[in-house]
C-alpha cells in the first residue's frame, strides 16, 4: 500500500502496525509486580534477582516442547480479536472498516461535527487496525489460510486509501480547518501531518495527473520488490572459474557465494568472493535507473525540486544540502580515525603473511582482520562468554533497566487457546507502579524455518486518548530471530550481536509501549526515521555498560557473575575498528543521497559511487565491483539512509551525557521519558531533542560531529592500549 495519509504501511524494518478491536479484551492483571531495584550498583533488590522470572521460562524452552498438542479449547481468535478465529474473520474486519469510514467521512462534512483532526484520526485508527493486522499476517509463518485473507482484506482497505486520499473534498475541509486554527497545538501539529501526507500523495493535481501518480507509485513498488530480491541474490560459481591456486581444495562442481566477505585464510580466494558478489548485473542496474527516474518523476509530480526533498521533509535535517553538510562534515572528522584502524589492521596483516612484502588490506581482509583481533589480540571465545548471557538472563536485564528507568516492569501473561500463531510467542504486559498496565508486547524470539529471518518490530496497536478520556494501549510484536538451543539441558545462549539485537528491537518496542499521544497517527514509533531509531540506539550502550550487565549476566551453571576483565575485552570487541565501520556507514548514506538528488545524473552510479569512496573513505575503491547495486537499504530508507547516522548522533549524545554518569537513574529515565518517548511524532523533530538538551537553540551538525567523534576517540584510546 502506498504511504499516503493514513500511513498504514511503512516499508521501514520496523514495521508499523495498528491492529482491530483488541481494545475491547483487558486482562484484569493491572495488580502491580512487587520487583524493583535499589538503585545501588552494587545490591539488586531481591524481589526481582530471587524470582529470576525470564532466566526460569526459558531455561525449560526448547524446540521439542513447541511440539506440544494443541489445544482443543474453542480459539478467541488471533489477539484476542474474535472475528480472527477463522480465515474469514479477515473479510469481515475488512468489511466492517469500510461501513465505519464511510460514516465518519459524512461526519467530516457535518456542520456539527467534532475537530476534523480526531476525525481524521478515527478514519485512520479504524483502516489501520484491519490493514497493518493484514501486512503482519503476511509477514509471519502462519496457516496460508489466514495470509491469503488477510491478502484479500488488504486489497479491500487499499481501494478504501486510493478514495479517502483521492478525495479532494475531504483534503479541502481538513486545509480550511488548519488554516483557522481549529484546536490547540497538538491538534494543529497532527492536523498539519495529515495534511502533509495528502499533499504528498498529490491531492492537488488535477485527475490526469492523480492517475499519473498513482500509476508512478505502483510501479515504484514493483521497482522496490524486484531490486530488494535481486539484491539478495546468491551466485553458483563453477569451480573452474577459482583462482587455480585453490580451486584443489574443493570437490564439489559449483560454490554458492551469498556474501561479500569470507574469513578463510587464502587471500586468493577472499578477492575471488568479493569481486564476484559485487560483479556488475546489468539487470540490476537498470532496475536502479529507473527507480531513480520514477521516483524523480513522482516527486517533481507532488512539486518537489527532487525525491530527496520529498524524502527528508519535515526530517530533523529537512533539507537535503543539511544533509550534505552532516555527512561531508562527519567523514572529514572521523577520517584520521578510520586511517588508524587501517593502520592497525595493516600491522595485523603483516604479522599474520611476513613474507607477503607488506601487501595492504583490501576490503576483503577486513571481517578475517577483525575476527583475528577478536580471538588473537581480545582473546575472546564464544564459549567463555555465551554462558552468561542466556536469553532468560538478557530478558531479566531488560526488566531491571525498565524498572529502574521508568518504573515499569514486564510480567508474563498467559495466553488464551488461537491468541498466538506459534507455541513459543509469549505474551508480556507493561506495568507501571502507579500507572498500571500501559501496554502490551509479544515476543516471537527464536528463528525457525518459514519465518521471516529480519529482525523488526511490528506496532498492533497504537495508543491514542479516547472519547472517554482512558488511553487505548499500545501493542506491540517484538521478532527477533534467535537460533534456539537443542539441548534441554543448556538454555538458549546469546552471542554479542545476538544479545545487540535484542535490546535494540526492545528499545523501539518501549518506544510504542511508553507512548501517551492524543492520536494514534504520531504515536511511538510513528515518526520521522531518524527519531524512532534513537531509542533503538540507545538501548545499545546497556549491553556494554558493566554497572548494568553485572546485574544480570550470571553463568547459567554456577550463578557466577560475568567477570570485570571479561566484559572490558568484550567492551573492546564490539568498538574495535568501529572508526572504519562508521566510515563505511557514511560512505553508504552518502551515495543514497547523491542518487536521489536529481535524474538524470551528471555522472553514471559507478563512476559517482567510486568518487566518493576514494574522496572520504581509508581503503581505495575496487575497480570493476558495484557494491551499490547491494545496497537493498536504498528501497526502504531511499534518501533517508542518513538517518541512522543522524540517530546515533543523538543517541551517543544522550548516553554520554545524561546517562553515563548513572546508567540506572530513575531521574534521568523520567526526564527521557517525559521529554521524549512520549510523545512519539506529536512534537517537532527539533522540539524533542532541544527539550531532551534543555537547548535555547537547535542541536547543530557541529553538535552531532562532535559526540559520535569523541565515542570513537575513546574507544580507540582503550583498544591502543593494549598496545603500549
């Protein structure tokens, strides 16, 4: 479905999702959990250590007891949705949508009606509860019964977006409401949001030009799909076709190369990979040339100079030579700081190949360099560290970070028979000490077979006040793809990216549970990019934070807690070249913006994507690869990658200097909270982080610089240290 006003779908990774009528179902569970903590790093209170609530449920969890018979009770449908018991529960959530919106369209027209706003809104909750239902549906391994209906549904509520957004009537009388200022701040903010997607979506062309947009936009993604999926692309390589110097060592006819980067140690056959990853696929490329042109095209349609401008409005930096300036601004600053990791991995290659007359690293030495320095210089050993990080224990410690910082605890829920579409999804409820329940979270944690293998957050159901004053809780699928031990004696046991992950998709999940918004239209993670991911980055610094991981990362033998020296080397694994990596990142963010900045361009994609590697990047580009062509991220972030960069920014900014002092304080946690969890897209971009900084003024590119430079400054100190 297109974005348009309605924002039902967005292709971002995390997904955002509304569901149906989960409202009417409450568990009378607002009875509060007596854990907490005593904030004090050294004494964790004993109501949340002694109980061991995650570390208990998972130690017992294993594939084979998924095999469990099922229940034979009478199901309460999907999320307790009751028309989701069966397939064609879909049609009639579907149906029952349309019938509602049409009655609340006649009420935008009605000389006694209500804010158009919260009109607006309803329409939207009402479309959003059945269409972003479908697309989670469609994206989770359940009976193809239920994702052929929700497909169906889906089609139904797409016509009923392709009305409303087409309608210029309705767009009319939602202008003339904003213009005379109908509501109070927060009203005119989400009106002019709403009025901001209809006009996005060209409701002010004429009816030949609306269909030419309607037209660009599906085949934009048609274009999307067809690039995303040969981005992915494996490749069978006959072994005749090896560098002959070791083609000897395989047996078999073909090889499947489905990475750029390998960790073996011939040299030969690390280039042989990388250079036939990246090889040119005219296909490819033409599928870029002309998602480039229509998007150009669909942005000069809605009167914007080019699809960055379209992209980036209404973004933090919402202009794209803002943009520009960041990113050039940040390569430059960090740029020495790559060239020392180079250098430091050009030394760990000579002493690995003395003989090789002092050969410099190449693109395709960096994950074997890296790898080494982790197990030869850190010393660190999955199987020394994985014990204590065992997914009941990550989940305990994410209870103590919530409890400690916004006075929340998660509590398992039973779930009744067809609540959930596998045995191992569990159900978790927020609870507040004085709030009560303020929303709910399910946990689909462990890799499988057909299930989707991104890890992302999908948003059931957002919060927004209702009519009676209460707030409708925010729901939430946390999907996550954790490979399950096989051993029911050992527990499920987390690697560092494992462990990563985990607190990042709960920072987007608390994002939406925390929300408080009036609409559901700018709740939680219903915001600009670059402010959604910020509570997903910042989660991050928790994993490497000894004061907190003390509390929960224990052995799951002896009860023993994860060694200081220990988690100082897994400090340092996780920063080691992270100068370069940053590099990289921004290298990415920068030919993402470059591609969008016009059509045609001045110069072909290979020649501008290698002119900005040998401008600003440490290594040389390799002559002959089209990494670009990859770079899947360009279909869903197109000339917004610079987000992430932007997010971390801020999020580095945040850690270091409102919680590396206390980690834990529910002070700070309050204030962030307060401040800007909240309150989702209801407040300005701007707004937010000033009010986060208590600025006068607007945080600036120098700002953001400067806080991701002096992180890798000083995780840099650390790991040359070592050195000395």
């Amino acid at each position: 479905m297109q974005k348009i006003i309605f924002d039902s779908i967005r292709s971002r990774v995390q997904k955002q999702i509304l569901s149906s009528s989960i409202i009417a179902y409450r568990y009378s569970h607002t009875k509060q959990s007596n854990s907490s903590i005593v904030h004090d790093f050294n004494v964790i209170s004993t109501s949340i250590r002694n109980s061991n609530l995650f570390s208990n449920h998972f130690h017992k969890i294993s594939p084979l007891s998924w095999l469990k018979t099922l229940s034979k009770e009478k199901s309460v449908g999907l999320f307790q949705i009751n028309d989701l018991s069966t397939p064609n529960g879909f049609h009639i959530l579907a149906e029952r949508a349309v019938q509602k919106c049409e009655l609340l369209l006649d009420e935008c027209f009605s000389s006694s009606r209500r804010k158009i706003v919260e009109i607006l809104d309803e329409i939207s909750d009402e479309i959003c509860r059945v269409a972003d239902l479908a697309e989670f549906i469609r994206n989770v391994d359940i009976d193809f019964s239920y994702k052929q209906a929700a497909e169906q549904a889906y089609g139904i509520l797409h016509h009923l977006v392709e009305k409303m957004n087409t309608n210029t009537k309705l767009y009319e009388h939602a202008k003339q409401a904003y213009e005379l200022g109908e509501g109070d701040e927060t009203d005119q903010r989400v009106l002019k949001l709403y009025l901001i997607d209809f006009e996005r979506c060209g409701i002010r062309l004429n009816e030949q030009n609306r269909l030419k947009y309607l037209q660009l936009n599906d085949d934009i993604l048609h274009l999307e799909n067809q690039f995303r999926h040969n981005a992915h692309r494996e490749y069978k390589i006959p072994i005749k076709e090896l560098p002959e110097k070791v083609r000897m060592r395989f047996h078999e006819k073909t090889i499947t190369i489905n990475s750029a980067h390998s960790n073996d140690d011939d040299e030969n056959l690390r280039e042989f990979v990388f250079r036939n990853y990246f090889r040119f696929d005219p296909e490819q490329e033409q599928l870029l040339d002309e998602l480039l042109r229509k998007r150009y095209q669909l942005a000069k349609l809605c009167g914007y100079p080019s699809y960055s401008h379209r992209a980036l409005d209404n973004t933090l930096l919402n202009k794209p030579e803002y943009v520009s300036n960041y990113l050039e601004e940040i390569m430059n600053a960090i740029r020495p700081l790559a060239d020392r990791d180079i250098q430091l991995m050009q030394i760990l290659k000579n002493s690995l190949h003395p003989q090789s007359n002092n050969q410099s690293v190449s693109p395709w030495d960096i994950s074997r360099l890296e790898a080494i320095f982790k197990s030869e210089i850190l010393k660190i050993n999955i199987q020394e560290y994985t014990p204590y990080f065992s997914l009941g224990a990550c989940m305990d410690g994410l209870n103590i970070i919530f409890n400690s910082l916004f006075n929340v605890t998660l509590n398992k829920q039973a779930t009744a028979p067809g609540e959930i579409w596998h045995p191992s999804v569990i159900k978790l409820s927020v609870d507040h000490v004085t709030e009560g329940t303020v929303g709910y979270i399910y946990c689909d944690l462990f890799e499988r077979k057909d299930k989707i293998p991104h890890d992302c957050h999908f948003t059931i159901q957002c919060s927004r006040r209702l009519k009676n004053g209460s707030w409708q809780l925010p729901i939430v699928v946390l999907h996550v793809n954790i490979p399950p031990s096989i051993d029911p004696n050992v527990p499920t046991l987390l690697t560092l990216g494992l462990v990563e992950n985990l607190f990042h998709e709960f920072g987007h999940a608390m994002h939406s549970a925390l929300a408080r918004t009036r609409y559901q239209h700018a709740s939680g993670t219903r915001c600009q990019t670059d402010i959604a991911e910020i509570p997903s980055q910042w989660m991050e610094y928790f994993v490497y934070e000894p004061r907190v991981v003390k509390l929960f990362a224990r052995h799951y033998l002896t009860g023993q807690i994860i060694p200081d020296e220990l988690l100082q080397r897994l400090h340092l694994t996780q920063n080691c070249f992270q100068a370069y990596r940053t590099q990289v990142q921004v290298a990415c963010a920068m030919f993402d913006h470059a591609f969008h900045s016009q059509y045609p361009l001045s110069q072909p994609y290979d020649k501008i994507y290698s002119s900005l590697l040998t401008k600003y990047t440490s290594l040389p580009y390799i002559s002959s690869t089209y990494p670009y062509l990859k770079f899947y991220h360009l279909v869903d972030y197109g000339a917004r990658f610079s987000s992430y960069i932007i997010a971390r920014s801020i999020a580095s900014k945040i850690w270091n200097d409102q919680f590396l002092k206390d980690p834990l304080s529910k002070t700070t946690g309050e204030h962030f909270r307060k401040n800007f969890l909240q309150w989702g897209g209801e407040r300005e971009p701007n707004e937010l982080i000033g009010n986060m900084f208590s600025l006068t003024n607007k945080l600036t590119i120098d700002h953001m610089t400067k806080a991701i430079t002096d992180e890798i400054k000083e995780n840099i100190q650390k790991r040359d240290s070592l050195f000395k």
